[in-house]
C-alpha cells in the first residue's frame, strides 16, 4: 500500500441489488423455466404437434394480425398525443392525460371485469348485443 485507504464496500446497496436480483429470477425465470420444461416434458415431437395444430397456428396468425393493425395505430397516436400534452396547454389536457395513464393503473383482471361487466350477457350492454345478434368472445 502507499498509504491511500481501500475503497468501502457498501454492503446495504450491495443486499438492495442482491434482493432485486433475486426477486427478479423468482418472478421472470423461474415461472419461464416451467413453461419450457412443460411445454417440452412429452419430447419435441409433442410440442411441434401442438404448434402445427390448426386452432395452434390460427391464433398465432390472429395475434401477428391484431398486432400488425394495432402497432402502428398506437405509435402515430401516441407518438400524436405524446408531442400534443408537452408542447401545448389546453382544456381539457389533464383529463387527456389521466385517460392516458388509466391503462397503467388498472390491473388486467379488474379491467376484464369491467369488460364483464359492459359486455358480458347480464351486463350494461349484454341486452342490447344480444338483441342485435353481436357477440363478444368469453361474454
């Protein structure tokens, strides 16, 4: 040594990160390592059955059209809306971004609850879709 003092290890930053990391692999990979070790616990020859089935390659190519539709309407919209709320004050602006952000705030299954709720059968718009033989998927 030539006297200068050895850096501090910061072990409460170095437990946060460990704790993040771990919490993490609990989460994202162990679940992701399930899925793979089901999907392929009967041998490839099982699975790659299971991909070509016809209901199999149907939704996938209805997920590929939904998203080939919906991705560019939503970056010219957003990308719209986005430049709109930062450059502008207007009425009505905090309302636009509240509606913005609702979707963040929402959890999946209380919005398909809502869905339920507007759509489904007994819902506020069940009678009317069913009177006019419209039928919403799962309602």
């Amino acid at each position: 040594f030539n006297g200068a003092e050895r850096p501090r290890v910061n072990w409460g930053k170095w437990t946060l990160i460990a704790i993040g990391t771990l919490f993490s692999v609990l989460l994202l990979v162990v679940p992701m390592m399930s899925i793979f070790a089901e999907a392929f616990s009967k041998g490839f020859g099982a699975m790659w059955s299971n991909l070509l089935d016809p209901d199999m390659l149907h939704a996938i190519w209805l997920t590929v059209l939904i998203a080939l539709i919906t991705v560019p309407f939503n970056l010219v919209f957003g990308t719209l809306l986005a430049w709109l709320v930062t450059r502008f004050t207007f009425p009505g602006r905090q309302l636009l971004l509240t509606l913005i952000d609702i979707p963040f705030a929402v959890s999946p299954v209380v919005a398909g609850l809502i869905y339920l709720l507007f759509y489904g059968s007994n819902g506020l718009l069940g009678g009317w879709l069913d009177a006019h033989n419209i039928q919403i998927m799962f309602s």
